[in-house]
C-alpha cells in the first residue's frame, strides 16, 4: 500500500535543505546555551569538586601530585582540605588553573613546639630506631623521630609540612552542585 503526498503538496529539495539548516540551527544553539551555562558555573561551598595539584615548597621541590592519577575528589568547606586549598578552588571555573602560595596558617599550622617530646629510649625496647622513622603511640597518635641517643628519642607529633609555606597549582576538573 502506498501513500501519497496531499495533494497540493511536493517535496522540494530546497524545502528540505531548509529544513535541515533550521534543525542544525536549533541544535547548535541549544550547545552553546548549554556550554556557556556549565562555562558559568564556579566552584562554591558545598560543591563536589574534582581537580588535579601540583604541591612544591617555594624552592620548588616537589612535594605531592596527583598529575598522571586520579583527580582529587572533595566537598568545598567541609574540612577534607587545608584551609588555603579550600579557599582557592571557590569562584573557579572547569578548566580553570591557578596557582596559589599558603603560608603556614593557611596550610597545616606553625610547627608547635609542645607536640615535639623527649621520651627515654627504654619506651622503644630493642626496637631498630631511625631518624625520619613514623612511630605510632597506642592512643594512635603518629609521630617521626627527629633525633636520638643512648638514652633518649625525640619524637615530632607536628603534621610533616607544619611551618611550611607551600605553593599549590590547582586545576578544576568538575564541579557537582
């Protein structure tokens, strides 16, 4: 069974070439008013956000990176971050890098004197000690051996970068509102 065209009616080629014009239009636009809305879009507290960083000291020796693995995922303002990395990524945009140098208060805190302690060296038995070395106490605190002798270790409980001024290059990857 076939059908016809009502009469009256033809198909023209040139009706079609203007139809497929005006859905190509269409589609287009939609793209870039899309595209330009996700442009928009900055990282804000309480945003999951995925992003690749680079961190050096201001010698440039590099510390830590995620470049070449997977993107650091984490919610803005929650407390999973340093306070200066936190406050960095707001207001930045997917695909966006930025550079930026913490001092000490903005990263992990001024070395504390009161969380570096002297203990007898008859606390670590026959242990092999070293200096450099984690030690773990049994309320689970993690510390490193900075000096020892005969008869005492001295362990630092301070974060490894404390008193650090570090300088972070932060590429945004996604954000989720």
């Amino acid at each position: 069974m076939e059908t016809e065209a009502p009469k009256g009616f033809t198909f023209k080629p040139a009706y079609i070439a203007i139809l497929a014009v005006i859905i190509a239009a269409v589609i287009g636009l939609i793209y870039m008013v899309a595209n330009s809305n996700a442009a928009n879009v900055t990282v804000a507290v309480g945003d999951n956000v995925s992003v690749f960083y680079t961190g050096t000291f201001t010698n440039g020796t590099v510390f830590d990176t995620n470049l070449g693995k997977q993107p650091l995922n984490f919610t803005v303002g929650t407390g999973q971050m340093i306070k200066g990395f936190d406050q960095a990524v707001i207001g930045m945009k997917v695909n966006q890098t930025k550079t930026v140098t913490l001092t000490p208060d903005e990263a992990y805190g001024p070395v504390n004197q009161s969380r570096i302690v002297t203990v007898p060296r008859s606390q670590f038995g026959n242990s092999v000690i070293a200096v450099g070395m984690q030690v773990q106490t049994q309320n689970g605190a993690v510390g490193t051996i900075s000096a020892f002798d005969a008869n005492t270790v001295t362990v630092d409980f301070n974060p490894a970068l404390a008193g650090q001024t570090l300088i972070f290059t932060i590429k945004v990857v996604s954000i989720q509102k």
